[in-house]
C-alpha cells in the first residue's frame, strides 16, 4: 500500500449535519434526520424547535439512538487505525529513538539544504504520528527556516524527484502549521523567499499543485491559505501565473471533498482585493462554482464555502454579471436557479450567504434577469418559508427586502402578501 493511500475521505453520512464532525453518538430526530446527540442538544436547548436541517416544526423534541450508524462508525473508524497501524508499522516505535533520529535527519539538511525523499518521509511519518511530535519539530531551532529555504530553492526544475521531495517538505509544513505559534512568522519567511533575491515558494507551492498527489496539493492549498494573512500575501498568491487556475481545478466536483474544500478555502482567503475577485471571474468561477451548487453529492461544508465566495463575487460588478447570467449550454448552468436551491435544507450559514447573494443582485443593485431567474426556480415560497424560519435579524431583514422588490415588480398573488402574516410555516 503506497503513502497515497493515507488520504482518507470520511463517508458524508458520519459527519453530524450541525459540528460537520464524525458523530460520536449518532440519534434521529422525528423527521429522519441523524445528528450527534451533543450537538442536536445544544440546539434544542437554545430553544429552537426545528429540523436544523429541514427547518421543519418538530412536533416532538424526542430523539433515538440511531445504532446501525453507531456501529457503522465504530466498524469504519476501526478500519482506518487498522490501516494507519499497519502502514507505520515500519516506523521507529521508540519515542526517543525515533527524536534521535529526527534530530540527525534535520542536521543532514542543515548540511545539505535538501533532503532525500526517503529522510524528509521518515520525517513526515514522524510527523504524521502525534501532536507530540508534531510539537517537537515545530521547537527544533531553525528547523521552519531550513524548510523554506529548501522549499524557496527546489522549484528549478519540475523533474519527478524534485517534486517528490517538494512534495514532502509542503506535507511536513502543513502539519507544523497547527504547531507554529504565529503564522505571521510562517507568511514572513515564505514571502521573503518570494520573488527578487531569494528562491521562490509560490513556485514550488504550485509546481506541488500541479504535480503532486491528492494529499500533497490538500496540504500545498493549506499552506497557500496560512500565509493569506495580509493585504500584500493576497495579492502575491492570486496574481502568481498558474496559482488561480490550479485552486479552481480543485473544485471540480469529481475530486475528493476534502481537495474541493481546501481550494474553496484556499481562493475564499485570497479573494478578498477587488481585482482578484474580477480576475476570478474572468477565469470561470462562476460556472465552476454553479455547478457544485448543483451536484447532489457536494458536502454541507462544500455548500457553505461556494456560497461564501459566490458572495464575495457578487461584491463586483463582473461577479453579478456572472451570478445574473441564464446561461444554457450543454451540461449547462443557471447560478441564480442554483442558488435557490441551496436556500433552505442546508445549514443557517449557507441560508445567509445564499440571501446575500439574492439581496445583492436583486434588491440593492435590482438585476431584473436575477429577479426573473428567482421568480422562475420558484424562490419566492422559499423565501416565505424562510421568512417564517428561526432565521437570524439580518436574514429576516434581507428576505423582507426581496419580498418587497417582487410585490412591485410581481402580476401574481404575492403582491398582495402582507410581510407580517405569520399563518405560512415551514413544512
């Protein structure tokens, strides 16, 4: 079994629909719907008394121990230590041992200012196998700089070992991002190595994109995203030839969930200067992100994170453009008809980016073509139902702006719809 296989998906349906953790005591609502125990409690004791996920009534408060999917949790997490087990089973057992070792792979690159892939594996295996460790590497004096200096002066060429070995210096970072004290001294020691006089970290970050394994470009978006911190790294990464069109590949709905929602994170973090949002646009984001928003396999979290940018873009005029565009090709898209459709059912963050969005294009810069498309996907009910939801002030107040736009503009018997009648409810 090679390294790759450690790449571990974790199955939708483990994942409670409120922490989007792996549940630890799965129980069903009357409506069908399973959530971790701890989780769905803490809801109900806020003093909701809806279906997080359906927004529907509940008639009872009760829930059950859903026990096949405790088992199939328990059967499924079992497998996975089984897997890990066996593939580090060749690993230093010896805690000290293992230190030692470390210590003198890390004086050989000191040496060298490189490694073998063979050495920098044994150190990514170290790392791999506990917060311990992970700790211990993050302490070794000078060791963050040495491995930036490796990864600044590994992208000259794109030979298959240089990669490799770009690849693993990139994995090890990400382990030791959640380690490092302050990822303003990570974003410092990478952007020096950026550009004129030093090596170059963008390169070897994209050249890991475009290469590498599934987990090595996990971890090189992970990366990416930690050293977003200012204004200066933002613009550095999105304008860097190639770092842009790499993300958005990672959002093709046939990848791993886990790879889409590090790219998704990843151009989230960088698209906040204006010009990388139009940039974005440019590139096809729109239609890229429509049609996860279409895809009945794309996560909760996946959800959340195209809706978030999507509003993002809609921030510019390219953006709503875009977002506005009933576009039908072969396989084609209508964003404004997908955005409805993610109104409701999927989780109160994703219901807030979604009536942004319909706020921004509809009300505040009044999009007839967005307002036709929201009138045809049939969002009006939707947007009643929300109405009448345990949606948050802001929501409320955005729905009652778009309500107000298609009682002017609407022929129908919503023009005569009283935005405080209460007798509509979620169902």
């Amino acid at each position: 079994m090679g390294r790759d296989d450690l790449y571990i998906t974790v199955p939708s349906f483990f994942r409670c629909p409120i922490s989007l953790d792996v549940m630890k005591s799965p129980v069903s609502l009357c409506t069908g719907v399973t959530y971790d125990r701890a989780s769905i409690q803490r809801w109900l004791d806020d003093g909701n008394n809806t279906c997080p996920a359906t927004m529907q009534v509940l008639p009872s408060k009760d829930f059950v121990p859903n026990r096949t999917l405790h088992r199939l949790i328990q059967i499924w997490s079992d497998s996975v230590r089984s897997q890990r087990d066996g593939i580090e089973s060749d690993s230093i057992s010896n805690s000290a041992a293992a230190k030692d070792q470390v210590v003198e792979l890390i004086q050989q690159m000191d040496r060298h200012s490189s490694s073998s892939v063979d050495s920098l594996g044994k150190i990514v295996r170290f790392a791999e196998k506990s917060e311990e460790n992970r700790k211990f590497l993050a302490k070794s004096d000078g060791f963050l700089a040495l491995l930036v200096e490796a990864l600044g002066g590994g992208n000259a060429g794109d030979g298959g070992h240089n990669v490799r070995i770009l690849e693993q210096i990139v994995r090890i970072i990400h382990f030791l991002m959640g380690e490092i004290q302050e990822c303003e001294e990570l974003m410092r020691l990478m952007l020096k190595k950026t550009g004129a006089g030093g090596g170059d970290c963008l390169g070897s970050l994209l050249l890991v994109l475009q290469k590498g394994s599934a987990e090595s470009r996990f971890a090189s978006a992970r990366v990416l995203e930690s050293i977003a911190g200012s204004a200066e790294s933002k613009l550095l990464i999105a304008e860097r030839d190639g770092v842009l069109p790499e993300l958005l590949k990672l959002t093709s709905p046939e990848k791993d969930s886990s790879l889409i929602e590090a790219g998704l994170s990843c151009l989230i973090a960088v698209s906040v200067p204006k010009r990388v949002k139009v940039n974005l646009v440019q590139l096809g984001a729109v239609k890229s992100l429509s049609k996860l928003l279409s895809d009945s396999n794309s996560t909760t979290a996946t959800i959340e994170k195209v809706l978030k940018l999507l509003e993002t873009v809609s921030s510019v005029k390219e953006g709503r453009a875009k977002i506005c565009e009933a576009e039908k090709e072969e396989g084609g898209y209508c964003c404004v008809s997908a955005i409805v459709q993610r109104l409701l059912k999927v989780s109160s963050s994703a219901t807030e980016h979604a009536v942004t969005i319909l706020w921004s294009v509809c009300y505040l810069f009044k999009e007839r073509s967005a307002q036709e498309a929201v009138t045809k996907a049939n969002g009006l009910t939707k947007i009643l139902l929300l109405m009448q939801s345990n949606c948050s002030p802001c929501v409320r107040q955005m729905s009652s702006d778009l309500l107000k736009i298609f009682r002017v503009n609407s022929k129908s018997a919503i023009s005569c719809y009283d935005t405080k009648t209460t007798h509509i409810m979620p169902f």
